[in-house]
C-alpha cells in the first residue's frame, strides 16, 4: 500500500510539474515529450486533482483557468482512450451527455452553415443571414441550463468528497462562455454592413469554448463525479433537476433507483416534522407551520450560518432565485460564481467583525427591480450567529402613492 502511496504522490508531484512548465511559457509539445510516461496513462480524478493541488498551493484560480484549455489538450489523447460513463436514461448523467450531443448537433448541423452562408453572401443579403443566425444562438442560450445544473447540482456533491478544482475552474470558464453568448448575440441583433468578419471570428471563438468544455466535462468532470457519488446522491439531483430545466432535449424516461424507495422515505420524514410544538419567548408554534410562514412570506429568504454554511432557505411560491436543496450544508462561497467571491467574502468580513449590520443592492432583472438586502445575525450578546439574505421585488412597491385604507371587495 505504501508503494502505491508513494508512486500516487509521485505522479501527482510530475503533474504539478508538468503544468508549471505549461504556465512558465514552455510549449505543448515540449512538456508532452518530457512527461509522456506519465501522460500516456493519466485519469480524469488525477486531473481533477492536480488542478485542486494547484490552487490550494497558492495559484490563483483565475490563472488555472486561463490554462485549463491547455490542460486538457496535454492529456487529451489518454482520456479519449478511456471509456465514457454509462448511464441508464434519465439518469443525471444520461442527461448531461444527451444535452452535448444536441449541442454538439446545434453547432454542426446549422450554425456552421450559417456562418458559411453569412461568410458568402452579398451585402444586401447579410442581414437576412445575420437574422437566421441569431435565431440559432439564442437556441445555444439553453447552455445555461446544463451549465447552472452542472454549477448547482453536482458541484455541490464533488466538493463533500474534497474535489474543489472543477468548481473553481469550470464555473469561471463557462461565465466567460455565459458573457460571450450575450455579446455575439447583441452584435446579430443590432447587425450592419461591414461587420461580417467580426461576427464570423466571434461564432467560431464561442464554438470552439463550448466544445472545449464538453471535452473537459465528459473526459474528467462527469467521469469523476460517476466515481465518487453513490446512488442516493445522484437520486438527489435527479429530483432538483427539473427545477432549473435542460438544455435542448429532455430526459429520455423516468427514472428511479430500484434497491431503495426514496420517496416513501422522504414521506415519513415530513409526516415526523408536524409532531409536537417549538417554544419561543412569544408564542409557540409547529415545526409545519413555522415551514409554512417562512413560504409564505412576501419574501425570499435565505441562512447562511456563522461558518458561512448554507444551513436554509425558504421555498416561496415564485422565488426570484432559484435555491436547488443541493445547496443546503454547501459554503456560501462556493454558491457564486468566482468572479462574485471578493464580494461575498467582504460582505461576510464586515458582518464577523461588527462593521456593519446590513447591506443592501438592487438591479434590475427581466424587467423587474430586486431588491437584495443582507443582515448580520447576532444573539443577545452580540455574538454573530450568521447572515440573512432577504430578497423581494420592489416594482410595484416604488409606484404606490397616496394612502389606501379602504378594504376592495
């Protein structure tokens, strides 16, 4: 066993190695010929891994990230070697390589030959191919179902087992492909004469970064997370899933662990939360129906406890964000996107160290005005106990004017 540990931290060290080199400015082939001993075998976990050392150690994720394509290129001909994960339909899994293969097919079967189409076609016409193009990227907008699946849902179960490296990464890098969706979207629908060029290099960027990070989840994310999570996990983001939504196609059937009858299990705990009474200094109250005033509330609310641990949120009947149950008992930090961490780190700092009691933005969301205010939560001695979220849409709000104290029948 010890040899093994050894010859594991060995492998591990000439990773590390090897990718340093990559960031020193060395090329591709110049690192493949050094480490093709220990390329030529490499698994998606020592991947994942290796990228997780790296950042622990002191590199910056936003550097990883910058790379990872590169990364994947170096171990690109030993991962294609091994064996996709199987996966039954309906599965979580099934789903996530079924969403690929339709947006594989997107990209192949008709934005390719629109871009050809755009590429020669005369100027009077430019528009009317910019238009038919427009219409198929918004159709790759339904990206962003698979990716905050991926970011919400599984994320989540890969860093219990300690495996932080492809949430850092790959949540970053599919903003990046999130931001370029946006703006190849906005140069379609406000299309004009000379900016064909443009238009053709932008598609083909965002192409070639969405392909890239379907390599990089079905070579290394998916087949690690098919290796470490049990079947009651997967069952668990089975159930969140239609939630959030899919990306291009459905999953093909229903589906259900055979060994164990999850539901009925979850049954008996619900029944088990309306026994007896929980005091307080004002009134007492039933575990349901504290549960039910929390939903009904003209707010959404959320905990965050003093360990910055996602401890509740409340399930209100049109939450303006969704709150996949993934996230309970996750870090806080680990619930944003990197580029948001500085920002919930500091919001998180002032409230421990007692330099402010609340925070508060507002934005506007698809035509909405959100409100988003932040509480720090302290006991009778001041002690932080952890922070409140409590977001609500102020719309209609701003517009009241003047009094209403008649009741309309």
């Amino acid at each position: 066993m010890s040899e093994l540990i050894q010859n594991r931290e060995f492998r591990m060290k000439a990773l590390k190695e090897l990718i340093m080199d990559l960031h020193r400015g060395k090329s591709v082939d110049e690192v493949k010929q050094r480490f093709r001993e220990i390329i030529k075998d490499v698994s998606a976990e020592e991947v994942s891994a290796m990228e997780q050392a790296l950042i622990q150690e002191g590199m910056p994720v936003e550097e990883v990230q910058r790379l990872c394509d590169v990364h994947a290129a170096i171990f690109k001909e030993a991962l294609e070697q091994k064996p996709e994960p199987k996966a039954i339909p309906g599965h979580p899994l099934n789903t996530f390589f079924k969403e690929n293969r339709a947006i594989e097919e997107l990209i192949e079967k008709e934005i390719n030959p629109l871009l050809e189409e755009l590429k020669n076609s005369q100027p009077d016409a430019e528009k009317n191919t910019a238009l038919k193009l427009l219409e198929k990227v918004n159709l790759l907008f339904d990206v962003e179902k698979h990716y905050k699946r991926k970011e919400e849902l599984l994320f989540p179960y890969l860093e219990k087992y300690g495996i932080y490296g492809p949430s850092k990464v790959m949540w970053g890098v599919d903003d990046e492909i999130r931001e370029d969706l946006r703006r190849l979207r906005d140069m379609l629908y406000n299309y004009s004469s000379g900016a064909k060029g443009q238009v053709v290099e932008k598609t083909m960027e965002l192409a070639t970064k969405i392909k890239e990070m379907i390599f990089k989840e079905e070579k290394i994310l998916l087949p690690t997370a098919e290796q470490k999570l049990t079947e009651d996990e997967w069952y668990q983001i089975y159930k969140s899933e239609d939630e959030i939504g899919y990306c291009l196609v459905e999953p093909e059937a229903e589906w259900k662990p055979a060994r164990v009858d999850l539901e009925k299990a979850g049954e008996a705990i619900a029944d088990d939360t309306t026994k007896g009474f929980i005091k307080f200094p004002t009134g007492m109250l039933t575990p349901k129906e504290i549960e039910l005033i929390f939903n009904h509330l003209p707010v959404d609310i959320t905990f965050v406890d003093k360990n910055d641990t996602v401890r509740y949120f409340s399930a209100t009947k049109d939450r303006i964000f969704t709150r996949p149950k993934t996230v309970i008992g996750r870090k806080v930090q680990n619930c944003h996107p990197p580029a948001s961490y500085p920002v919930v780190e500091k919001i998180l700092k002032n409230f421990k160290e007692g330099k402010k009691d609340v925070e508060e933005f507002w934005i506007n969301l698809k035509g909405k005005l959100i409100y988003i205010r932040y509480f720090a939560v302290r006991d009778e001695e001041k002690n932080y106990v952890g922070t409140l979220e409590v977001t609500q849409e102020i719309g209609r709000i701003k517009e009241l004017q003047g009094e209403k104290r008649l009741l309309e029948e």
